[in-house]
C-alpha cells in the first residue's frame, strides 16, 4: 500500500513505520541564540511531519536530515517557528494557526514563510505538503535568545 497524492504515488507506505511518536514539551533555554539543544537525535529510517517550536522570547529551530540542514528558522518570539505540516494550520478569519503541543494554538506569519528546505533565518516557518522522509539520521535542535519558557512538538516516526 502506498499514499496517493496529487494522484500519483508518493512511494510512502505507512505499515512499514511504527506507530507515529509525538514528542511535546517545554524549556528554560540558556538564553544564548547559537547555543543549540537537542530535542531529538534519530538513527535509522523515518520520517518527520512538524518540529515546531514557540516562545515569547526570540528563538530558533534547526532540522538536519541525513546529515544535511534543510530547516534553519527564527523568529523573534511569538509566533510558531520550525518546521509545520500544511495539514495542522487552521486560518480562521484570516488569520493562520499552528497547534504546538503544551502551549495550545499560536499564530503563523504566512507571509513569512518558506518552502522546504529552507535555510533562510529571515523566514520564521518551513510549510510542507507532506512528511520530509530521512534515510539514516534526524536531528532536531532549538535555541532561544532568552529565558522564557520555550514549548515545542516534534511529530515523526521510524521504521
């Protein structure tokens, strides 16, 4: 069995994954931009839906697949950075959401966003179609500018 999308075959065939994990929290980050914790480092085949993260401080989310940095986002805090699934933004009047687990809705800057990969820390959100799949490694680290609390989700599973 695989997923169809747009029509075609995406190749994608979930009864090979385990069950999909979500990893959801929160932390007091060092309150040094360049200083980079590890949320989740994966070895082995899998895939990634969203690595997303809020603060009301500035903060930051860098996704590495494979060996390769393909999100590398910031925001000044506020709004949802990282990388997030077309599929889990709700817009209502307008104005465009992304659930991040723990800390509830948080708004999304569309106008500011990219398309993956994206490397560009002037955008503040990765939007994708579809889980980005890696091959042998995931990594997915966040920093913060300040103190206050940082809530992130990290939504993956492997095989």
């Amino acid at each position: 069995m695989s997923v169809s999308i747009n029509g075609g075959s995406s190749g994608f065939d979930p009864s090979l994954y385990s069950v999909v994990e979500c990893l959801v929290g929160s932390v007091t980050p060092v309150g040094v931009l360049t200083t980079y914790t590890p949320l989740l480092d994966i070895t082995g085949k899998g895939y990634v839906k969203n690595a997303a993260a809020i603060s009301n401080g500035g903060c930051r989310v860098r996704v590495t697949v494979d060996g390769v940095t393909t999100v590398h986002n910031s925001t000044g805090g506020g709004s949802v950075v990282g990388l997030v699934n077309k599929d889990t933004i709700s817009i209502d009047g307008g104005s465009a959401q992304a659930l991040v687990g723990g800390y509830g809705f948080c708004g999304i800057s569309m106008n500011n966003a990219g398309k993956y990969p994206n490397t560009d820390l002037a955008k503040n959100t990765t939007i994708i179609p579809q889980p980005i799949f890696f091959e042998q490694d995931l990594l997915v680290e966040i920093s913060s500018s300040s103190t206050i609390m940082l809530y992130y989700e990290v939504d993956y599973a492997v095989m």
